[in-house]
C-alpha cells in the first residue's frame, strides 16, 4: 500500500480519500485539489484493491489512517465505488475516535447486479479478486452483511452511463453504468443526492465534488 503525502495543517480537518476497486488514487487527484482549496487535509490513500477481501484491505490502510489521525481535528472519509465498502469496513473494525462525516460516491452499498453477471467468469474473478467477489448482491456475499452504520453518511449516486449493455438490460435504471441509484443507497444514511455523471466521472464531476465539500462542512448537500 501506497500512504499519499499528508496536505494540510494540523488543525484543519482531515479527509481520507478512498479510491475503487482496480484504481488508483490518481483517479480523486481532482476532488482531493477541491478539498484541499477548501480548507481539508487530505490523505489520499493507494491499497491493494484487487488483491484481498474487503475486511483485509480495511486493516491494509490502518496503519496509515492512525497516523493521519493523530490530528487535532474531526476526520471525515470520502469514498468513490467500492472505496465506501472499505470504509464501512475501517470504521467498523478501527474506528477513529474523532471521525466525523463520511460521503460515498458511486458505491455498491446493495452489491452490482454486473457482478452478479461475471462472478462466474474467470477473467473476472482473476482480475478483481476476493473483493471482486464480494460486490454481488448475493446475501452472503454482499455489503449488505457490513455493520448498520451509526454516523453521518451522504451518498452521492450517478444517473448516466457509458457502458449501453450494463446500463439498459443489466442494472435497475437509473443507474451509472456499475451501480444503480437504488444499490447505492444506504439503510440509516443521512442524504442522499442523483448527479448526472457515470461511475468512473463521479469523482471528477464538478456537481458531485460542490456536493461532497457541502456535505462534509454543514452535514447536508445543497438543494437543487
């Protein structure tokens, strides 16, 4: 795992950025910049997303977390795609004990009937790996056997896509191309939000990025 250089004095707030399954943490760099001109820390964190299930990759990014969160100041997360299962996961096994607001982009909170569809191929399964397998909405398999969640969440759902497969005759509609809008809500969240954007342009999207900074400073995004 890859620990990104802390930005930020120590009494701003902390962020910690998480990125998806197969991507980087270059893949936020624009919502982190975002964060950052508006008075966060940030920890923008690489792990290996593709090599170990979800509860493993949670301890994965632990040691780095601790340290960020030494900080004087409440610690949010913002999670894009399977980043906010990890989460989920973190504060369920490690939580900090200034954590504050959590946001979700795109994330599978029900599972992706797209995973559904390839779990039994093997490119897939070599690919993605356990976490992979863990995406399903299958109930033994699925985020949905994560803790109930007892903090402020907002999530941000897309309503476009780019994948015309996946998006008319696989996934519910609406939905952005992996997840749909109904998978990405979350029983206890605080707010939820629909931004026209895709999965992988969510965190680049500037309406999603304007929604995540609300969200973190006032705890509820902005009306329409």
């Amino acid at each position: 795992m890859h620990k990104a250089p802390e930005t930020g004095s120590a009494r701003c707030p902390g962020v910690v950025l998480l990125h998806g399954i197969a991507r980087t943490s270059a893949s936020l760099t624009r919502l982190e910049r975002a964060l950052q001109a508006s008075g966060f820390a940030t920890l923008n964190i690489d792990y290996a997303s593709r090599s170990k299930p979800i509860a493993a990759l949670a301890d994965d990014i632990h040691p780095a977390i601790v340290s960020f969160a030494e900080r004087d100041a409440p610690l949010h997360f913002v999670a894009h795609s399977m980043g906010g299962l990890v989460a989920r996961a973190y504060i369920a096994r490690h939580r900090p004990a200034r954590l504050a607001r959590v946001v979700m982009l795109g994330t599978p909170n029900s599972g992706s009937e797209v995973a559904d569809l390839l779990q039994g191929f093997l490119p897939y399964r070599a690919f993605y790996g356990p976490a992979g397998l863990e995406l399903t909405t299958t109930p033994a398999t699925a985020p949905t056997t994560l803790p109930a969640i007892d903090y402020p969440v907002g999530v941000i759902a897309g309503s476009r896509f780019i994948d015309p497969v996946a998006g008319l005759f696989v996934l519910p509609k609406p939905n952005d191309g992996r997840v749909s809008v109904q998978s990405a809500m979350l029983a206890g969240m605080a707010q939820h939000i629909v931004v026209k954007a895709s999965h992988t342009g969510l965190p680049r999207h500037a309406a999603a990025i304007a929604q995540t900074i609300a969200f973190l400073r006032e705890g509820r995004f902005q009306s329409a």
